[in-house]
C-alpha cells in the first residue's frame, strides 16, 4: 500500500468498436492501485453498453464536453493518484507497463514525465511494427522539428499540471506535443527504454484525417514556441500532408487522355517533397546520423541551475588540420576553442543569467569541407556527445543522459 496511486483517463466519443480492447488493457494492469476514469463526451453508439460491464472497476462521465482536450483536463482535475496518463479509447496498453513506469517516479521525486517505445496496431489490433520516431530526449529536436514522442506511453506526476499549466483546449491535434514541449522546456523528460503503449492506425483516426487542419494548427504551434514563421517541423508536416493533397487534385483535375503525364507529375510532386523532408530532417539539426556536425550545430536543454556544459568530440584526419569553434547559450558567446587533429573535451559554464532558462546552445565552426559521400553537406568536426553537469555534484539531471548523434 505504499505504492503511489495512478490514475489513467481515457477520454472518448463514439468508439464503441475499440473500447473494450481499450479497458481491458488498462484494468488488466498488474499494478495494484489503479484508478481508472472514463470520460465520455455523450457516446450514442454502443460505447455506454461496453462500459456498463466493467461499472465496478472504473469511473464512467458521460456528458458534453468541448473536444478532447477538454475531457483529458476534466479527468485529471477529478483524478485521485499521484502519476497520471490518458489512454485514448482507440488505443491499447502493453501488459505491465505501470510497474515499469512507477520507479522511475518513486526513484527521483524530480521526474515530471516519463516515455518509452510502443507500438503500432491495425484496425483489428495486430502489430504492424515499432513506432518509428521514438528517441531519447531531445529538447531541440521536440521543440523545432518532430513529436517523436508515443503519447500512448506518456505518464506526468499529476503536480506538472499546476506548475506548467494543463492541456491547451484550443487545440484539437496537437495537444500532446504542446504540453510535452512546455514540460520538457521547464523541466526535461525521462526517456524508458521499455514498450509501453500502441496507436491504432486507420484512416479515420484523427491524426490520419487532419488534413490542412492539422497543418495549420502544428504551424501555429511550432511559430508559438520557437518564434519562427518557417520553423523546420512546418516544413515537415506541411510536405508531409500536402504532397497528398497535391497528388489528389493532380489526379482529379487531369483528363483521362493524359493519364501518363499525371502520373509522372504525381510522382514528381511525391520525389520532390520526399527530398525536401529528408533534407529538413537531415540538415536543420546540424548534427547528423554518423556523428558529423555541420557549421551551425543547434542543441537545447532545460534549466539546470549552476551547471555546465561537457562537449566531447574528435577531428579526425580529414581535409581540417585546425577548426575554430565557437559555443552560445542564448546567444552569448560562452567559449572559443581551437581544435586540432584528436579527440578534444570543452566545459563551458552556463552564465549565471541563464541558470534558470531553458538553454539554445549553438555551436559554430568555421572550417568545413564537402563530404565525397554526401555531397550536398558541409561537415567540420566529428561530435561524440553534449550533456549538462550539475557544478554541485556533478552528475547530469535525471533527462540529461549525454546527447548523441542522431543516429547513434
């Protein structure tokens, strides 16, 4: 009994097909203290007589709500544990997934959120694969290009809520990466590297049907916490959703006679966005899946209080005898160092003003060359890693495992 309480919501409308798989995941836990609340926004399908089997076991609300959002933040307003989650009522948890979760909380009072790996399912429940995207924390990465994060495998310390504020109700796609972004801002996140969740995927679901909508509002997002207009993840979502539209009209506006020169435009359109997006992903970090970094290297991290930065690389034997790099936080030059052929480590202090902001970190090298393999980028300095280090102890906050390269 001395386990700490969790509470799971799982707001729903009219998904009675995929409910009871949704339940049985939840109350099938093998976590002992398990609150389960269901909030309905006025489900008319068979959604009341699902829930009415298992009356016993869970909360169920049924009343009007304003959207998704909305019922989320009513659940966690109602519920009684100390750790949360939402589990939409089309979406499954994996076996045991609380009992990995809950140490990590009860280890390090600190941890405001967690995440781990999922899953993709089918209509039917099958497993159609890993979700791709999952990665351990970086702010840059969550905050400028991608939600890399499984909200089925999320989990807050309830107190997060009253210190960064709860789900933005304005928003109807993109609120889970919204409130990620501003916990992970304030206070990082913990990545698990256990399977703890999946997301159903079906052309009906929500995020498959978004469309312009979507687009729009991630848009909104990304120029609301980067103060960007063209941020990268824009880009990404945007090619991501229009290259279908575009290939939709293409293929409705062309008479049936030139149907060959459609189909080589649609593929066109399809090759061209496929290009930019791998080129966004690839290049707007400035730190690439091999470990090269190019001239403008972009890093973030949380406030970490009186810390420093640890940067561990190399300059191999390459066309660079002797690099100039340069380290901002928040735009301040913070050190200059002059690297030559070997491994090198820099420390660099946080500035005092800054210890209780989250830290843009910009690495600028000025040498650089073009790569015989890849030829459309300048690299000019192998980086190993990038972490921040308490100057008290030492050690890293409990986000802080050392930044690797992207693919590393």
């Amino acid at each position: 009994m001395n386990l700490p309480l969790v509470t799971i919501v799982t707001p729903s409308y009219n998904q009675g097909r995929f409910i009871r798989a949704t339940i049985e995941s939840v109350l099938g836990q093998d976590y002992p203290r398990l609150e389960y609340i269901i909030m309905d926004g006025g489900s008319t399908d068979e959604t009341a007589a699902v829930v009415r089997d298992y009356a016993s076991r869970l909360t169920w609300i049924s009343e009007p709500d304003r959207g998704q959002s909305h019922a989320i933040n009513k659940g966690f307003r109602m519920a009684k544990g100390r750790i949360v989650a939402w589990l939409n009522s089309d979406d499954l948890m994996l076996p045991g997934a609380i009992s990995k979760v809950v140490p990590y909380f009860e280890h390090d009072p600190s941890v405001r959120a967690v995440y781990g790996e999922g899953y993709l399912i089918d209509r039917e429940g099958r497993i159609t694969g890993r979700f791709p995207h999952t990665r351990p924390f970086d702010l840059w990465r969550l905050v400028h290009l991608s939600d890399y994060i499984l909200q089925q495998t999320v989990y807050f310390d309830l107190r997060v809520f009253s210190e960064v504020g709860y789900l933005d109700e304005s928003l109807h796609y993109t609120m889970d990466w919204d409130i990620l972004i501003r916990i992970g801002k304030r206070f990082g996140l913990t990545y698990i590297p256990e399977f703890l969740g999946c997301l159903r995927e079906y052309p009906e679901a929500k995020s498959f049907s978004g469309g312009g909508a979507r687009v729009r509002e991630i848009a909104r997002l990304m120029r609301k916490h980067t103060g960007r207009f063209l941020a990268p993840g824009t880009i990404v979502y945007g090619l991501e959703t229009y290259r279908q539209i575009w290939r939709a009209w293409i293929a409705k506006a062309t008479p049936g006679f030139l149907r060959n020169p459609s189909a080589k435009l649609q593929h066109l359109v399809e090759a061209g966005a496929r290009r930019w997006i791998e080129r966004t992903i690839a290049n707007s970090q400035g730190w690439y899946a091999d470990g090269w970094a190019g001239k403008r290297l972009h890093w973030m991290a949380p406030p970490a209080g009186p810390a420093e930065l640890v940067i561990r690389g190399e300059l191999p034997e390459c066309p660079i005898r002797v690099q100039r790099l340069a380290v901002r936080v928040n735009g301040r030059l913070v050190a200059r160092s002059t690297l030559r052929t070997g491994p090198f480590e820099l420390r660099c202090a946080v500035p005092a003003e800054f210890q209780q902001e989250p830290l843009e970190i910009l690495l600028k090298a000025r040498e650089g060359f073009s790569d015989r393999i890849q030829p459309a980028r300048q690299i000019c300095y192998l980086l190993r890693d990038i972490s921040v280090r308490r100057k008290e102890t030492g050690d890293a906050p409990p986000w802080a495992a050392p930044a690797r390269a992207p693919g590393g």
